[in-house]
C-alpha cells in the first residue's frame, strides 16, 4: 500500500490571505471560481495551483477554496517538488485533479475529507503515468529517516547524520534530491509535528517543547510564517493535520 501523500488540508473561506510560506508543497484548488495568486514577480488567475514550499505567495478568492499540503517524503510528494515551478497554474494533471473535486464538491464538508479525496486522487495521476517519481538515493531516504525519528522522538539528530559520506557531501546531495538544506527540512518538519499535536489536542506549550521549539510563541511565529494561520485557527478544527 503506497503511502498516504497528503499530510494535511484546510477549507477557507472568502477573503484574502497574507503573504506567505508553506512548509512544504502545496496544492491550491477555487470550488467556487478561480483564485488569484501573487508572488514577487507574478500574478496569476486559474482554478489550480502547485505552491512552491519556498515561495512567498498571497492568495485571493471569492468563493469558498482550498488548500491541500503534501508530504514531500512520500514518492509522490518528491515528484511534486521535481515538478515544481515557484508559482505553477493548472498543469494537465493537476486540471483532471481539480475536475473531481468540483464533480464531489457537495461532499466535502470537512477538511479530513478533502485530504482523503486529495491523496488517492494524487495516487491515481502517478498509475495513469501523468509523472514518474524520482528515485531517491538510499543515503537521502536514510537521513530523512533520522530526520523523522528525531522530530518525532524529541531527541537531537545522531552525528554523524548517516554513516559512509562526508557531512558536506550529503548536505550537497539532500540539497539536490529534496530542494531544501538538512537545515530547513528539519525546520520545516518541527512545524509541521508541532502543529499536528496542536490540531490534536496539545498545548501550544507541549506541542513546542516537543517539536524542539523554545517556547509557544516561537512556534506560534513560526505557524503564521509556515502555514499563513494561527494556532487558534488550527485548534478550532479548521486546518486538518493527521498524524
């Protein structure tokens, strides 16, 4: 069974949202109309969008939207940011992605829906062949592996990272394979567990310590940042993170 792709997802509604940048790719879809999107040097009209993680961007929409986050980890997540584009508007595949939603939109009422919806959707754009997903060097998917088991386990990151190459070797590799430094990417990934135990139920304290934050409102900073949203927003129900 693959893994799931889709990490998590919000519907929104009506308005204008800040600038900002997600923590990791990004899929826009308008169910009610189009969706104007602005980064630094562009500003785009269409019904779909692929988000690039290290892109700051602002959105705009009449109608009801959403956004669907997907876990660069996974194959499908990894071909996303290969085939990613800073600010990329309905590519084909994407279009037939955005079709189905709209054909089943009456049946997404909640966010967790729409991360069900997403994900096998994604799945079935690799079966028909629309991407292929990279294939990953072994010493890549070792140190995302340590990577996860640090975020998740609240301990630091095992020195050396992964045992057989040079520390400069692999930062230029992870770089390369998975569009951000080891830096980052732990970063990133701190966000993101924080924010899961927030929409779980945690403290914002708890969630903090936990993720390695200093405090809650350092993590706090950092969600407006990632996520372009507040703890509240994402502790009301409204953001869906599954564990």
């Amino acid at each position: 069974m693959p893994s799931p792709p889709t990490l998590g997802a919000t519907l929104l509604d009506p308005g204008h949202a800040e600038p900002h940048v997600l923590p990791t790719v990004g899929l826009a879809f308008g169910l009610d109309g189009p969706l104007l999107v602005r980064s630094t040097h562009r500003r785009v009209e269409a019904g779909a969008f692929v988000l690039d993680p290290e892109l700051a961007h602002s959105g705009t929409s009449d109608g009801l939207h959403a956004i669907a986050l997907v876990d660069d980890r996974t194959p499908v997540g990894s071909a996303l940011v290969a085939l990613r584009t800073s600010v990329h508007a309905n590519p084909p595949w994407l279009r037939d992605i955005h079709r189905e939603l709209l054909s089943h939109a009456h049946e997404i009422e909640r966010p967790g829906v729409l991360v069900g919806w997403v994900g096998e959707l994604l799945h079935r754009a690799v079966r028909r062949g629309d991407w292929r997903a990279p294939r990953r060097d072994a010493r890549v998917d070792a140190a995302l592996g340590a990577i996860e088991e640090s975020v998740r386990g609240g301990v630091a990151l095992p020195r050396p990272l992964v045992r057989g190459i040079s520390p400069a070797h692999l930062r230029a590799l992870f770089k390369q394979e998975v569009g951000r430094t080891i830096s980052d990417h732990v970063r990133r990934r701190r966000l993101l567990v924080a924010v899961a135990a927030i929409g779980h139920g945690a403290s914002a304290t708890q969630a903090a310590h936990a993720a390695g934050f200093s405090d809650s409102a350092h993590l706090s900073r950092t969600a407006r940042a990632g996520f372009g949203t507040t703890l509240r927003t994402i502790r009301s129900g409204s953001m869906h993170l599954p564990d």
